[in-house]
C-alpha cells in the first residue's frame, strides 16, 4: 500500500481525520464499511425518491461551533446552516410548551420569574461562547483554557448536575428546558456529566444555534469528502476492515471506530493493558430510531412548537430524571424520552411537491433492546400532538440493537460509542494522557469513543490527527483547513 495515512470509518470524525492528514500533504485513504459514507451524517430516501431522512444525525449545534468547524467552514463551503427561530421545545401537559428560541430574551419573557434565572445561567456562558466551546470539546485538561471559564462551569455544573437541581427553578418550564437538553447525555440524571452537556448544547441554542443544514446531514459529509478528494485523499467504501495487520507498514492508522471494534480488528496486536481499558469503556443505553413520510405539519397542540428545529418529549424535569435514570439501569421506562425534528419547520423543501414530508425521531431505551420502537415513539408524539397518526403515511422503526447492525460502533444501540458518565467524560476512553495515541506504532483511535466523545464536532478525528501528525511525522503546526487555502 502506498499511502502514508489509512483511516477506518467514515463519519464526522474519520472524515475531520482524514481531511487534516490530507491538508497536512500526506496521502491518505479511507475504508468505510458501509456503501454510503458519513456514519452518524447519512441521509437517505426512505420511502420516496424525493424525501431524504436523515438516517442518525439531524442537528448541529457542535458542528456550528467546533473549533474543527470552524476552521473548516461548512458555510464557506456552501453548506447552508438554518437556524431555527427556536431552537428547542419541550411540550408540557395541558397543552403548554415550555420554549428555547434563539433569542435569549424572548426565552426569558416566557419564562416568568424563572425568566431571570435562565438570564443568570446562560449570559454569561454565551458572552464567553468561544471559551466555554474550547473548554469542553479541547480532549483533554487544558492548561490554556480561561480560568474565568472553568469558575463559570464549575459552579453551574455543581448546581445542576446535583440533587440541587431540583430547586433552581420555580416553575416547570425553565426546569423542564434545562433537563431536555441534559437528556442529551443518555444516561442516569442529574449528573455532573448531564449539567455539563446541559451548559454546553444550551447556552449554544442561543448563540451559534441548533441548527438543520439545508437538505439534510448528509451535506455535511458531501463537504468533507470533496475536501479529502481534492487534497489527493480516496475513500473506498463497502470495505470493512477486520484486520489491521493489512495497514503493515503505512506510517499512521487511525480508527474511527469505538472499543469493541478496535479490539476486534487489532486482534493479538493490542496489548494486554490497552486491551482491558478498552473493554473497561461502559456502553450507555441505546437509541431506538424512528423515521416517518407523514402527510403534513405535525398537529402540536401548542403550535408554536412546530416553530421548533427539535422538539423534546418527556415531561416536567422530575419525569425525565426518573425515566432517564430508569432506562440507564437497563429498566424499560413507560413513558420514555423521544427526541422529534420535522425538517421542514426550518427546510421547507425537504417536503415533497405534494407536502409529504419526513419525521425524524429516536427514544431513549435499555442498551441492546430489541423492541420496534414504532409504537412506543408514534403514542408519546399523539399525546403531545392529538391526530399525528393519521398523517403517517409510512414509517421505518430501528431497535436498539438493530442500530448496532448497520453501524458496528453503536454497540446495543449505545449512539455515544461509550456512556457518558463523569468517569469517561473525563477519561476517554481510559486514563491517557493523549486519548488518541495507543500503544501500538502508528495506531491511533479517532472516533467518539475518544474524547471529547459523541456528537458531530469533528474533535476526536482532528486531535487523532494533529497527535499522529506530531509522533509520526514531525509536523507540529496545524494544517490550514479553510476552504480558499
Ligand atoms: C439516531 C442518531 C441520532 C443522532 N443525532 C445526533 C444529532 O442530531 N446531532 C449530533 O451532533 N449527533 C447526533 N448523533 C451522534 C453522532 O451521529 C455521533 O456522535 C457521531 O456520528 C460520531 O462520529 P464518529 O465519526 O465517531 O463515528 P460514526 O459516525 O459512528 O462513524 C463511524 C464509521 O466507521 C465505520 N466503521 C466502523 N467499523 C468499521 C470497520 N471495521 N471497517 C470500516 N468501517 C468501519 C462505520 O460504518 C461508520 O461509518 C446521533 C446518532 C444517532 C445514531
């Protein structure tokens, strides 16, 4: 093989790998298991030719403001990131919606006295957006990160992630808005690990916001791939790795893949201590995937949630911990956390000519379950959306453990390619210095199961690759990544 760089796997962060490796004048090649390329950023016609559904990933909040990004520059690149006028929804019972939007002050406005309080919390992390962005995607502990930043997360991550977030607001909407997007964390609630990622996606949805990119995740991937093409990259996909004594002699490997994976295709090769604290990595619960064609607008009872990029379901803060809590110790919940986006709220031509347009929805459930979540998903939107069931018009359920099947680093269904606890949000994927490097000469691991771990910032893949630039190559300075470079 003539390549200086071999990258397994194809999403946000084996493609950020690649790209860097690529900027960087080294020649690279990528093998994805997969037909399609991207991993979490697939999008796909389902059910018509002339509807695309995005097959894991739908919303960017991290990918509008990673520092990879925004180097990177999708919007220079033409990829047209829409900001929804909210950002966020959480319906409530009685019709109610408690409401994120963009603007920080029409949020408080709705809020009540909690008004204040969600001012108090979020301004000064938005007045310090860049920081607290850098904080919490750098990889490790980071000696350059503005203390001011740290004191400022420090004191919300206590209060929030602890038995005291229960008392930081008066009323249900403001505690219900900040525990949504917790949930995000999928995992056992309040944590400091849940706050944490509370801080980080919520101050973001109003600031560089959740946004939709126009047509659909699928166009994130499109971006990077012609990126690595042009800098003389090649991506082989339909290939699966399953050895890596087949990259012998190329300088740098780096794996996009999580712990069991690695440990599967590294075989004899991965030392016995590598290899325990990888199998030491803990998965978390899964995700069971939702898609629909529906007919129309979903009939929210509040209508201003159909306003909304993304729509949480789960109820006053004290019923998503408890359910939250519930599916992390792998009991199923009764009624459980489902994320909702209709595209077309922000991306009207997602639609079809005759309206007909996707639903895109995933519920939290125990790790590896089985059960279609069709049913589960459609009655939780119904309730918050009386007549949604007679606009579906086809629909595609994936199970937990199914999920596994079409992407082998979302093992049981666990998205996050390892739980995100305070241990391995801190340790990913173990106690090393460098997250990226292994012992082995030239391998190193680039996926979300290293830190900072899930969600499309492209962070884990740059690092792998600024860090096998240094060893491997003695290239210290960062590549240029911007689109006119
Ligand atoms: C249903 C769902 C919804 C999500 N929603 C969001 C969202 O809205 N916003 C957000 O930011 N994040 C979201 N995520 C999470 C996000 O998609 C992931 O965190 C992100 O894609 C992780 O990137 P990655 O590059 O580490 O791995 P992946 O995206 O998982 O890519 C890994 C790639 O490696 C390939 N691969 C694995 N093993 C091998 C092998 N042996 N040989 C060759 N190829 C291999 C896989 O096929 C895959 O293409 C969602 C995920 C899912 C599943």
């Amino acid at each position: 093989m003539t390549a200086d760089v071999v990258v397994v796997g194809s999403g946000p962060n084996g493609l950020a790998a690649a790209v860097t490796m690529a900027r960087a004048g080294l020649a690279v090649e990528v093998f994805e298991a997969a037909e399609e390329i991207g991993g979490g950023l697939r999008s796909k016609a389902l059910f018509r030719a002339d509807v695309v559904h995005d097959v894991c990933s739908a919303v960017h909040p991290m990918a509008a403001a990673s520092p990879f990004f925004r180097e990177f520059d999708l919007v220079a690149r033409g990829v047209e990131l829409l900001r929804p006028e909210i950002s966020y929804a959480h319906p409530l019972e009685g019709g109610r919606a408690a409401l994120a939007f963009h603007s920080l002050a029409r949020t408080c406005e709705r809020l009540g006295p909690d008004g204040r309080r969600w001012e108090a919390l979020m301004r000064p992390l938005l007045d310090r957006s860049r920081g607290v962005v850098d904080l919490m995607l750098s990889g490790r502990p980071n000696p350059a990160a503005d203390p001011l930043v740290a004191l400022l997360l420090a004191g919300r991550i206590l209060r929030h992630g602890s038995p005291l977030a229960t008392r930081q607001f008066a009323g249900e909407e403001a505690a219900a808005l900040l525990s949504g997007v917790a949930a995000h964390v999928v995992g056992a609630m309040p944590t400091p690990a849940s706050a944490a990622v509370a801080l980080l996606l919520g101050h973001l949805a109003h600031g560089s916001g959740w946004p939709l990119p126009r047509g659909g995740s699928g166009r994130i991937a499109e971006v990077l791939a012609a990126d690595l093409a042009a800098h003389g990259g090649r991506i082989h996909p339909g290939q699966r790795v399953t050895d890596l004594r087949r990259f012998a002699g190329v300088r740098a490997v780096l794996l996009d893949v999580g712990a069991r994976e690695f440990l599967t295709i590294g075989q004899e090769l991965v030392p016995a201590g590598y290899r325990r604290m990888l199998r030491a990595l803990r998965n978390g619960p899964g995700a069971a995937k939702v898609d629909y064609l529906v007919s129309g607008p979903i009939p929210w009872a509040e209508p201003l949630v159909g306003r909304a990029g993304t729509v949480h379901l789960g109820g006053i803060q004290r019923e998503v911990f408890r359910q939250e809590t519930a599916v992390a110790r792998g009991r199923h919940g009764d009624t459980p956390f489902v994320l909702v986006v209709d595209p077309c709220a922000v991306d009207p031509g997602r639609a079809a000519p005759d309206g007909q347009r996707p639903v895109w929805a995933y519920a939290h459930v125990p790790n590896g379950d089985p059960t279609d979540p069709v049913e589960l998903v459609t009655a939780r939107i119904e309730h918050y959306a009386p007549g949604f069931r007679d606009t579906v018009v086809a629909r595609r359920g994936v199970s937990a453990a199914a999920l596994e099947s079409y992407n082998p680093n979302y093992v049981g269904g666990d998205i996050a390619s390892g739980a995100v606890t305070v241990k391995q949000s801190l340790l990913r994927p173990g106690p090393r210095w460098d997250p990226y490097r292994t012992p082995m000469r030239g391998v190193y691991l680039c996926s979300a199961a290293a830190a900072p771990g899930p969600g499309v910032h492209g962070m884990s893949g740059y690092l792998a690759a600024r860090s096998a630039l240094r060893r491997e190559f003695g290239i210290r300075s960062a590549p240029p990544l911007g689109p006119a470079e």
